[in-house]
C-alpha cells in the first residue's frame, strides 16, 4: 500500500524544535508590545525596521568602505521615509505644545490613519543612490533599483504595521460619533483595538503553519522550485485553508459579540471580510516568493541569522509585509466607496 504522508527526518524535527523556541522568544517580546500599542508598539516598529534595514543590505554582495555607507544610508532613508508623516501631520500641535503633543493619544492616531510616505525623502533616496552609482563603479545599477524597491517595500509594510494597529481609534472615534470617548477606555485601548491587527497576523501566521505542515506531511508537487525549492502545491492550498478558517473565525467571533474589528467589518458588511480573508494568505504567499527570488538572485538561503531556525528579521515578516499592505489598502479603498469618495 503506497505511503501517504512524507517521512519526517531527524534533521527537520530539529529544525522544528528551534523554530518553535524562537517563535516562543519572539511572542514574549511581540505581544506585550501589540498589546499595550502607544509608543511601545511604535518602538518595536523602529526596531524592526533598523534590523530590516541591515538585513537589506547584508544579503548584497557589496564589501569595503562602500558596504559601510550604503548600511547607513539605507538605515536613515528606511527611517525617514516611514516616520516622517509623524512630524509633517503634526507639525502645527508640535509647533504649539512643544513636546507635549507627543503625549496626546491621538499624536500617533493622527500619524497613522492612512499610508502617507515621503515623496521629498523618497525622491532625494533616488537621487543618492543613482548619483552613487555613477560615481563607484561596484555599486552598479541594478543596485539602485534593488535598494529602491527594498526600501519602498518595507516603508509600505511597516506603515501598515502601524496603521493596522492605530486606525481602529480613528474609524471608531468617527463610527461612534458623541461616543467617541469610548476609544480611550482600558477595554478598547488593549482590546478591541488590536483585533485588526491581530487578524492579519493570524491569517499569515496559520497560512505559514498550514503550509509547513501540510507541505511536509503531504507536500509532492513542487510549485516553483528556481525560487523556492521546498514549496509545493499541497503546502500552499493547507496553508489558504488554515488561514481562511482561523483568520474569518476569528474575525466572526468578534462581530458576533459586538467588537467588530473595523466598523465596516460588522455582520451586515460580511462579504468584505470573506473577500479580504480570501486575498489575505493569497498576497502572503506571494510576498514569500518575492522575497525568496530576493535570496536567490544574490545566493543567500537567510537575510541574516538573527532568529535561529527563521533566519533574518525580513525572513520572518516577509508574507506579513505584503499581507499588511494588501488589508491597509483595502481598507482605506472600502471606507473611500462607503463614505461616498467616488459618486462626485
């Protein structure tokens, strides 16, 4: 009688093991910060993005003195061109209250209800790293547009950490119009708050789950082995299934007992959410291959060592980049039809 499932050989319960430890390590660290969102999501956002950053430039094959300044300056232009919007959407309550604005709970509200990336520190970036290339014959082209790309990728998807995390204030605040007051209580603030996020998060992490475990217990057909060599068709349909199932579960349960997590997301509005739910582990997987075909071009299996058995920071929140954007924009384009933004 043939066999159905794979063999699991030593090597790969190994692995297993140390994934496990790792992702242990990192949800002690993640979550609380998720939680209690305010400055100290923001500040595991930063961090994220130096790292990220870093990692970026570690998988080129760049070296010497050229290697150290393009580190640097991928770093600040990563920086900059995500935070920015933080001081050009408050300037006049900075220029008011000094530093106190940073302490009003809408400063960061404020900052990150919709995708805004600086066009001026966006277009000097470009203007760096093509006159670079002009000038050292090493830092060809192709680097320039790989930086670019990388850059602009990873602004998107860190703003999308930090709008799916602190737009729920601002669509409630308007949903709930002389309630309003109701975002800035302790239930809201470390509760219904980060359900939002805390679905996208599920759906990419169920579909990297399903898909493993899928994949390696059933896994035959390879999808694409020039970039990605142990993914198959069995993994990728386990790992839609689990995603769609945990993530639209999720989300129900939080309709069904009267904590949304968007107004838009209610029982009434259900199609958007089984829409989003498809597209979210689909947009996933697609960020994977980018970001593995990434890997490959410059012959590197990991974007660093930083989490044993998950590689580099950008390893482990490659899927969740894109899956954050695609819900972002979503979002931003159904509350744009709802309010009424296309009938004039």
């Amino acid at each position: 009688m043939k066999k159905i499932t794979n063999d699991i050989s030593g090597s790969a319960k190994k692995s297993m093991l140390t994934r496990i430890i790792t992702g242990a390590a990192l949800a002690i660290v993640c979550i609380p910060c998720l939680v209690l969102g305010s400055w100290w999501f923001f500040g595991l956002t930063v961090l994220i993005t130096f790292f990220a950053a870093f990692e970026i430039v570690k998988a080129t094959n760049l070296k010497g003195l050229i290697k150290i300044l393009i580190y640097f300056l991928t770093i600040i232009f990563a920086l900059g061109i995500i935070y920015y919007c933080m001081f050009s959407k408050n300037i006049e309550a900075i220029q008011d209250q000094g530093g106190k604005a940073f302490n009003n709970p809408d400063f960061l509200v404020n900052s990150f209800n919709d995708i805004t990336l600086s066009i001026m520190l966006i277009t000097f970036m470009c203007a760096v790293y093509f006159l670079i290339s002009f000038a050292v014959e090493s830092f060809s082209i192709a680097y320039v547009f790989y930086f670019i790309s990388m850059i602009l990728v990873l602004a998107i998807g860190v703003q999308s950490f930090l709008f799916l995390r602190y737009s729920p204030f601002y669509f409630f605040k308007k949903d709930w119009g002389i309630e309003a007051s109701k975002v800035y209580t302790d239930e809201f603030k470390y509760g219904q708050s980060m359900f939002l996020f805390i679905y996208v998060i599920l759906g990419t992490i169920m579909n990297d789950i399903g898909a493993y475990f899928i994949g390696l217990l059933f896994g035959k057909h390879k999808m694409n082995e020039r970039i990605s060599p142990k993914k198959t068709w069995e993994g990728f349909i386990g790992g839609v299934v689990f995603s769609l199932i945990f993530s639209l579960t999720f989300a129900l349960i939080c309709a069904a007992l009267g904590k949304p997590i968007l107004p838009i997301f209610d029982l009434p509005h259900l199609y958007f959410l089984i829409i989003i739910s498809i597209l979210l582990p689909l947009i996933a997987d697609v960020g994977d291959f980018v970001f593995s075909s990434v890997k490959r071009s410059f012959g590197v299996k990991d974007f660093s060592q930083l989490l044993p058995g998950h590689g580099g920071i950008l390893d482990r929140i490659d899927s969740l980049i894109f899956a954050s954007a695609l819900v972002s924009c979503l979002i931003i384009f159904i509350n744009l039809i709802l309010n009424g933004a296309f009938n004039g």
